[in-house]
C-alpha cells in the first residue's frame, strides 16, 4: 500500500512540477561561472558543469558530448548528490538504513524552485525523492552573483513507518572535469597552525577530516583549494576554494574516479554518528561553501573576503576595537591594584580597550592556574575583592572599555561546578578521564548546560552593563565521548554543535552587537559558521611575527583581515616596530607589559596606533593583494587598497637573515589605477630613524603595477610600512 502512494504522490509531484522534456538543464549562474545541473529522462540528477559561464545557455546541453572518458557505467558517477546501496559504486553523499531495514536509496528529481533573495543573491531548491520509500532529499544552492559564492547545503527527510538511520548525510556532492586536479590542503597542531601542503590529486580517495569534537580544526581546518588544469598561482589559474560552515567534525572526500573526473563531498563528519531521523523530523546539513576563480588565488580570496564582510561575518563591515591584553603580561598572577595599573597602561598606549583574561574567577578551588576552577565563573575574592563591576569603572575614568575572557565550555575537575554536575560533564561512566589542559568539555547537547552557558555571558552583562568584548576561549578538545543526558551516544557529537549554536543565538539575540573574539588556544576553531556569531578569531597563541608573516599569509586566502586578532607580544626576537607592523595586517592588539618597554619603544607603538587608525579602515575593507609570498622570496609584501583605489597601505617584511638579503628587485603593486598618479611615503618609522624613500616623487599606476616599486628593505630595515596616495 505504501508503494502505491509513494508511486502517486510522484505522479502529483511530476504533475505540478516544470514540465520537463526528456533532459532538463538547471544552470545556477554567478558573475563569472555556471554550475549546471542535467536531470535525465530517468530523473537522475548530475552535475554536468562548472566552470566559466556561457552567453548561449542553450549550449550547456551540448558540453557532456563533448567529452570521451570512460563508460558512466550507473549513470550515478555524476549525481549532483549520490545515494547509496543501489547502482553507486563509488563514495557517496548519503547512506541510510530504512525503517524496514533495507540499505537501499535511489534519488529522483521531482521539481525545484528558483527564487531571487536579494538582487545579489538567488536561491535553488530542488527536491528528490526515493521512488520506492517515502525519503526524500532537498538540495539547497544559494548563490552570491557578484561575489561567485555559492553555499549548498541538504535537507533530509522522511515519512517512514519509524526511525530512519543516517550513515552519511553530506551537504554537497561536486563534480568537476579538468586534465588534472591539485589540492592545497592545511594541517598544523597548537602554536603550528595554517601549514600548508600542495599535492597532485591521484586516484581514489583523499579525506580531509577531524574528529576532534569540539576545536574541530587543530590539526586540520575544513578550508582547501583544487586547481584545475594546472597548479594556480596569485594571479593565474582556474582554483576552486572550498570550506565546510560548521564548527563541528568535518569530512571533506575528495575522489578521483576512474574516469579522471573529481568528486568532492563535504559534510558533517560521519564518524561514530550513525544518525537516527524521526519520521517528518528535517535533518538540516549545515552548509558547504565553495568559489570558483579563474584568474588564480587572489581573484578567489578577494571575492571570499567580500562575500564574508557582506553576508557571513558578525559586524563583516563595521569597526574593531584596538586592545591590550594582560594573559601574556600577568598569567594568572594579577589582583585589583595591578589591574587598575594595566588599565591606565590601555590609555597611555592609545589602544580602545582593556581585556582580562584567564585567572579572574572561582573561589574554592581558586584559578590561580590551569588545573582549577574552570566552570565556577564568581571573581575571586582574594584577587579581585570588589569584583568585575570596579574594574569596569576604572576602564571608564581612563576613557577606554573593558573586555573578559570566558571559557564556558569547560571545567576543571577540581571545581564547584564538576561537583555539583558530574553529569554535566563529557565523560565515559567506566573509564578514567584524559584531560586536554587539564579540563574537561561541558556536554552542551543538555538544555540545562546550554542554559548554564548561556547564563555565564548573560550574568556578565548584567552586572556589568558597560562591558565592551568578550574573549570566548575554548582549549579543549573531546576525549571519550559520552553525555549522560542523550539516549541515543551517537548523537552526541551532532547534538552538542546544535547545543553550542543554540547559546550563541541565544547570546545574539539579546546582545547583537558586542564584538566577541573566538579563540580556542590557537586557531583551532575558525570557520564560517562560527563567524556568525563571532567578530574576529585568534590565528595562533604563536604571535612571533616571523611566524605570523607565515600564518596570517595563509589565513588571508580565506578570511578577511578584519576577522585575524594579531597581538603584538613578546614572542620572537623582533624589534617592536617589527612586531607591530606585522599586527597591523589584521585587528591590532598588544599583549605586553607596557611599562618594560623602554621610551623609545613606548613612543613607537603610541605612534604606530595612531597611524593604524588613519589607515586600519583601509586595511579591514579594502581589498588584500599578496604581492611577494614569504616562501618564495626574501621579503614578504601585502598590499591594501581601498575600493576607490585612491589610498592603499603596502607591508614589506625582510623573512631572510642570511648575508645581503633584501628587496633586489622591485615589487609589483596591483589593483591601482593604471592612469592615476600615486606617490608612495613611508609611514610607521621607528623614532629618531629616517626614510630611505624619497616620498616626492610620484608614479603612475601602471608603472607601478608592471615596473614596480621597491621598498628597500634590508637587514638595516627589516619592516617597512608605505602609504600609497592617488594624487
Ligand atoms: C589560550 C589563549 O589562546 C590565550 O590567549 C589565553 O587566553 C589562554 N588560553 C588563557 O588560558
């Protein structure tokens, strides 16, 4: 019986659906690209294109003929999103057991819906279903036009008599054509983040995944790029960046198939998470983002870096603050009287803000260090004996605003809160816990933690009205995965990224604005779903610039430089002009003890500040050009220009110590003005020195994109910071 109602509910469906002739093509068409859907006279749905956009549509019906690679055996090898435990012989995006057992899952194109969002952005839906089980899958492709983003995600569901189970449940399933595929790929671990690899992609297949649970990305983010044809470079090249939006475990497949096509499928990590759905209940993938440029690299990163300042990032296209942190200038040895010392240190530096870090809270089991008191979130009497509100005041008398570290996630053992809630802690019932820093991970799938959570950041605000930034850390990472509040354990690592997004929506509704930092003892965390709720993220705990220079290159392919928190600390053996200008490429901090730097030192940085905020504006909404990449050359060079391209900032780094290196050659400047005018001075000089720039001369833009310019770095002059101004 249920056969048959599946089979005229398909009827009905096919009825009222577009009327298709035996293929349908679907193109989702962006500034520059088209990805081109075919559904086939069996309403199979295949991706048959991506790649540059055509003026003739019609012509998109024609590209398949063109190609004569081996036989397409199932017909499924190019399944815009490839169901398994029927025809498919190779990886799927979707795997499930029905309610009855049975392994098998066919999609069947059934309709889909195009509707404009915005007159930038379009969305496609487009439902399949199983012809024999009532299952159905609807694709989702939002499309940024100008920007030539795309965001797909899936929508899983079913009215089966019970319980569905889901094995994989991918948000995309790509499938690209090219004589040869290259991926560049990151791996990395605490203090070592943002490494990349470049690679020839052979046959089979290549993961790219974590596990982790909760700092999904320590050893591995979610963001990677394919070249196609042939390895991009900056400014040449068809490359496709893709990431996967989530802040859980991931998993990127990446399949060469046997008949050299690549098959990309990106989703929730399906590790140990074998998902049971409910009848009617949606499982809604979160969504996997992806760009195609072909015109190399930067191309890619300027239009990802504009998309996520528009669409994606809290506040992408407001201000920052500029601070000073006090983890690397007290640990946890501070108390009030010091406090207040470093608050007035925050005025006379010329930074915006102050923010406490770890060691301001508990009481019985005081967090004097890293072994105690995570969870209990009452300042500590003895450091801080008129609490949070007095430091705030003292912020205020100073004119600048206050700013707390919270990492609510966790606990120490050796807490109140671990006391009160074992069961609130992830933990095995019969196995000894392994601590990751010494603490453990809330279980954020139980409302009554996410209550808890939600409750640390709300208190804080309510007692502290004039509190300015939040410093959301979070250092652990999941060992033996267990709630005692689920039923079912393998939900558990799906249920506790629901548990987290849960708290930040709830902290976002009521406090929309505040910027909050998301940190993660390292850039163990960053990713686009995140940045909704987050202003800015912490790249690395390692702030030695030299290694920054490295990091932050990386990091800007992805992310714009308004979303990177650099501080200026002690780490590495720089000067501080150094450690300062290579903080500058992004959202300027200082983490240092004011008072140790000598005067000279002191009145650089109160001057570079000043100098950052006369051009910071350029540096976090124009756009970032790489001009001369650390690995392959002596001097590491990014450039800024605002979109009018009238003034721009230029960064140039000596990153090599040996005899005579420096900048030989000259550096070519891009996205100016061929015809324009510029003259190029030198800004962010170290007291008492003197420019080796004549900054009276002036260049056209086109001499100084294909001549170039040289900013005569060398052993003398290791940093050298240029404004760039249309005349
Ligand atoms: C790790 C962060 O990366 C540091 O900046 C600092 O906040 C410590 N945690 C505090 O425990």
């Amino acid at each position: 019986m249920r056969f048959i109602l599946n089979g005229l509910w398909l009827m009905i469906a096919l009825i009222f659906s577009k009327p298709t002739t035996a293929q349908q093509i679907i193109p989702i068409t962006t500034d520059e690209n088209a990805l081109v859907l075919k559904v086939d006279k069996d309403k199979n749905l295949s991706v048959i294109y991506y790649g540059k956009k055509l003026a003739n549509k019609e012509e998109y019906s024609t590209v398949t003929e063109m190609y004569r690679q081996a036989d397409n055996y199932t017909q499924v090898a190019d399944a815009a999103y490839t169901p398994s435990g029927s025809r498919n012989l190779l990886e799927p995006a979707i795997t499930v057991t029905h309610a009855d057992g049975n392994n098998s899952l066919t999609l069947r194109y059934v309709s889909h819906e195009q509707k404009d969002l915005s007159n930038n952005v379009s969305q496609l839906s487009i439902l399949l279903k199983d012809p024999v089980y009532d299952f159905q899958v609807r694709l989702f492709y939002k499309s940024y036009f100008k920007q030539d983003v795309i965001e797909q995600w899936a929508v899983i569901s079913h009215k089966e008599k019970s319980n569905v189970t889901l094995h994989k449940f991918a948000s995309a399933n790509l499938h690209l054509k090219a004589k040869g595929f290259w991926l560049t790929q990151y791996h990395g671990d605490w203090a070592k983040e943002m490494q990349p690899e470049e690679s020839k992609i052979t046959h089979g297949i290549k993961t790219l995944d974590s596990k982790l649970g909760t700092r999904a990305n320590l050893f591995q983010p979610s963001v990677f790029m394919v070249s196609m044809d042939k390895l991009a470079t900056e400014d040449e090249g068809t490359v496709l960046y893709g990431a996967l939006e989530y802040s859980g475990n991931f998993r990127t497949d990446l399949e060469l198939d046997y008949q050299n096509n690549l098959r990309i499928i990106s989703g929730i990590n399906n590790y140990a998470s074998d998902y049971s759905l409910k009848p009617n209940e949606e499982f809604v993938t979160p969504g996997f983002l992806y760009l195609l440029s072909h015109n190399g690299k930067g191309t890619a990163s300027r239009k990802m870096h504009d998309w996520a300042r528009t669409y994606k990032v809290l506040d992408g296209q407001g201000s920052r603050l500029t601070l000073l942190n006090n983890w690397e200038a007290t640990y946890f040895d501070f108390n009030e009287g010091k406090l207040k010392e470093l608050i007035k240190d925050t005025r006379k530096l010329g930074v915006d803000l102050f923010l406490l870090d770890d060691g301001w809270f508990a009481n019985k089991y005081p967090r004097n260090g890293d072994v105690a008191g995570l969870g209990d979130w009452e300042p500590n009497k003895k450091k801080l004996p008129n609490g949070i509100a007095t430091l705030v005041k003292e912020a205020e008398n100073n004119q600048v605003k206050f700013g707390i570290w919270i990492e609510p996630e966790m606990v120490n053992p050796k807490s109140e809160l671990y006391e009160k809630h074992p069961d609130w802690v992830v933990k095995q019932p019969q196995r000894s816990e392994h601590y990751f820093r010494n603490q453990l991970v809330l279980d954020l799938s139980n409302p009554d933690v996410q209550d808890f959570v939600f409750k640390v950041v709300d208190d804080l605000f309510t007692k502290n009205t004039n509190l300015a930034y939040i410093k959301w850390d979070c250092n652990a990472v999941i060992y033996n995965a267990h709630s005692s509040y689920l039923k079912n354990q393998n939900h558990f690592y799906i249920e506790y990224m629901r548990g987290l997004y849960n708290v930040l929506k709830k902290i976002r509704q009521k406090y929309p604005t505040v910027p909050m930092m998301l940190c993660s003892g390292g850039g163990g965390r960053v990713d686009y779903a995140a940045l909704e709720y987050f202003t800015e993220f912490w790249p690395s705990d390692n702030t030695d610039p030299m290694e920054r220079i490295f990091m932050q290159w990386e990091y800007s392919y992805f992310y714009p430089s308004i979303t990177s928190s650099n501080h200026v600390t002690d780490w590495g053996k720089q000067p501080i002009k150094f450690r300062t200008d290579v903080a500058m490429m992004g959202k300027l901090g200082f983490d240092i003890v004011v008072k140790h730097l000598n005067e000279k030192d002191l009145l650089y940085c109160q001057e570079a500040i000043k100098q950052y905020d006369s051009f910071k504006d350029i540096v976090w909404h124009g756009d970032q050009y790489r001009l001369s990449n650390p690995r392959e050359s002596d001097v590491a060079s990014m450039q800024y220009i605002n979109t009018e391209k009238t003034n721009g900032v230029l960064f140039n780094y000596l990153v090599n110590n040996r005899y005579g290196a420096g900048s030989t050659y000259p550096i070519k400047l891009k996205g100016l003005d061929a015809n324009a005018k510029y003259t190029i001075k030198e800004v962010c000089l170290y007291p008492g020195n003197k420019s080796a720039i004549d900054n009276s001369k002036s260049y056209s833009g086109e001499f100084l994109m294909s001549i170039g310019f040289n900013p005569i770095v060398n052993a003398q002059r290791t940093s050298v910071v240029l404004l760039i101004s249309k005349i």
